[in-house]
C-alpha cells in the first residue's frame, strides 16, 4: 500500500500497481483503459507509468458504467470531454449519469420485455409455436434485417 510521506500527506501520484490495489481493477485492464484513451498517465525518469490520485474516481466511474452494460466505446467519448488533471466532480457524474440514463431505461424496458415473454414460453411447458411471442414461421422476420427482431426496438 502507498506509504505517508514524512510529512504525513499522501503521495499525489500513485504506481499503476497501486491503483490496481485501491480499484480493484487488474493492472492489465489499467493499461487495456490507457491505449483505449479512458485514462492517462505520466512516466518517470525510470519510464514507469504514474497516475494522479485522481484517476482513482476516473476508473470507479469506469467500473460502474461497465456494469450498467455500457460500451467501452460509449464510456471513453463522454469522458474524452472531462479533463485528466482533476478528479470528477459531482456534476462531472450528474452529467455522466444523465446521457446514459435514457440508454439504460431503454435497456431495462428490453430486458424486463424478453424476461416476461421467456417466462410465458417456460411456464406453459410446451413452447407452442401458435402462442409463443418469440415464433418466425417462415422466417418472414428475417427480412427486417438480423438478429432477434422481436426483441429488439
């Protein structure tokens, strides 16, 4: 762990191996975030990667949107507008939060839809094809384009 600096503050830069340890994130995946632009570092004299403390809120927010299910894609263009040099603030995440809500509701609404109509295929036994919602006699979806069409808006 990072030690005190004689004077009892923290060091303001961090080894990427310390912010494995604090984040929970892989150092890998550190150095996978850094060539896909999601954070940054300084190198030393010594060519070591250095990171500010701050990066630490930066790779929490990362975590958080990756498990809502948003792309790393979609993640690093809203944080390529929010400067490095300083942790994200408070309304850095109410701006965050707000773009990818409306994507998530809209995630939610697909989700809560397929889960209700797995439910009635599973629960009938039979998987009628005469009742099922997810049916394609003749494959006449197929002609909307690919993937599950019913299931998808």
């Amino acid at each position: 762990m990072t030690e005190k600096c004689p004077n009892g503050t923290m060091p303001r830069e961090l080894t990427v191996g310390e912010v494995a340890e604090r984040s929970g994130v892989a150092v890998s995946t550190l150095h996978f975030y850094e060539t896909k632009g999601l954070i940054h570092s300084q190198r030393n004299r010594g060519n070591q990667r250095r990171y500010p403390r701050s990066i630490l809120r930066r790779v929490a927010v990362i975590k958080v949107a990756q498990r809502t299910g948003i792309p790393l894609s979609e993640i690093a263009d809203a944080l390529s507008v929010l400067p490095h040099d300083r942790p994200l603030t408070i309304q850095d995440w109410r701006n965050l939060s707000e773009t990818w809500r409306g994507q998530l509701d809209e995630r939610i609404a697909r989700l809560t839809k397929l889960r209700n109509q797995l439910d009635g295929c599973i629960g009938c036994g039979c998987l009628s094809m005469q009742e099922c919602p997810l049916r394609n006699p003749w494959d006449t979806l197929g002609e909307e384009g690919p993937g599950p069409r019913l299931l998808e808006p």
